[in-house]
C-alpha cells in the first residue's frame, strides 16, 4: 500500500499582511465567512494590484509558478464565492512570513514588525517602551 509522501509545503513569504482583517457586505445579515490565508492575500495583491505576472509574482512570494497558479486561484474562488453569496471575508493563517523588518522590547519582550519601513520606529507596538533594538533574527 503506498503512503502520500508529499513534500512539506515551504512558508510563502509575504511583505505585510493585510493592514485590516477582512470586509463584510452591506444590508445583510451576518453569514459565515469566508477565509481567505495571507498566501492567497498575497497572490491577489501581487497579480491584481501591483500587476505583476505569475512568474514574478511566484518569484517574490519563493513558490514556484504552478504553486502560484494554484494559490491565485484558491483567492479567486473565495472572493468570487464571498461576491456572489454576499459572504464576509476573513484574512488570517497560512503558511507564511513577512518580510518587514522586526524589532524587540526589551521592557515587555514583545516582538513586533514595522510595515511602514520609510517611518523610523521609536515605541513598542505593545508597551511603548522607547528599549527597543531590531531583531536579528529572520522570523519565519
């Protein structure tokens, strides 16, 4: 009897995620949502928005190109299915990494990412706490 021996699936690696947790449809009442992973945030953000192709887009997220092709379109099913039967999107979980720079408190030892890299970071995100150091770890 053969075993599925598929590979491990690899982290995607994202540059932040969403800013906000997801959208509700106006004039209905609550349904269950929809969930979108960050993965699929991602490949939507990457091919719809910044207009990348899939080759590029599969190059900046570290997939291959199918594997890409396949995230996207998990991402488009969902929003489809969240349009049509007026549905909430949730964005959480999945397989990923961001790729923003990580800073540690010191006081409260919280670790916590900086998405607006043009900003300097002066607080903890938690505390705020100005003993803050960046992280020298990659956080994966």
């Amino acid at each position: 009897m053969l075993k599925n021996m598929s590979r491990p699936k690899r982290i995607r690696r994202m540059t932040n995620p969403p800013h906000f947790k997801g959208f509700k449809p106006i004039g209905l009442p609550a349904d269950h949502p929809v969930v979108i992973n960050y993965e699929e945030y991602e490949a939507i953000r990457l091919s719809d928005f910044e207009l990348h192709g899939q080759m590029e887009s599969a190059r900046i997220m570290e997939v291959s190109r199918p594997t890409f092709a396949r995230i996207y379109e998990s991402a488009r099913r969902k929003v489809a299915q969240a349009f049509v039967l007026g549905k909430p999107i949730i964005f959480e979980g999945g397989k990923v990494y961001f790729d923003s720079e990580w800073y540690l408190c010191n006081s409260c030892d919280c670790r916590f990412n900086h998405p607006a890299k043009e900003e300097k970071v002066i607080n903890c995100a938690l505390c705020g706490s100005t003993d803050i150091e960046q992280s020298k770890e990659n956080l994966k």
